[in-house]
C-alpha cells in the first residue's frame, strides 16, 4: 500500500478521515467498525481511528501478485 500523509499530522482519525485514508465511504467505516471488523477508539459518542492500526489492517490484508 502506497504510504500517504497522515492528515493534519494527526494519530487518530475521525470517521471522514478514515474513510478518505482508506477509500472508504464514511458510512462504510461505520459499519465496519460496529461489525468489529476495523479497530476503533471510542471518545464519549465519537469513533476515532488509529493511523497505525488502518496500516496494520492494510498491511494484513494485500494480496500480493504472483509471477507465472
């Protein structure tokens, strides 16, 4: 995965962002972390996103390309 800059030089990532970092619609981000399928933080009512566990997620999941 291409590295890209980490908005406004932010660790943690609102939903919006995260769903920019990643290419995601921000309700797609949403679900997915109340499916406990991407790690989260939760501030009183607001979901906030690690920037090192979107890398990690990224990372976890790339299918490399095999040659033939």
């Amino acid at each position: 995965m291409k590295s890209h800059p980490i908005p406004g030089g932010k660790r943690l990532l609102s939903a919006a962002e995260t769903g920019e970092y990643l290419g995601l619609a921000e309700g797609t981000v949403r679900q997915w972390a109340s499916m406990r399928k991407i790690p989260f933080v939760k501030l009183g009512r607001s979901l906030r996103f690690d920037i090192r566990d979107l890398e990690e997620l990224a990372n976890a999941n790339k299918v490399n390309a095999h040659e033939q």
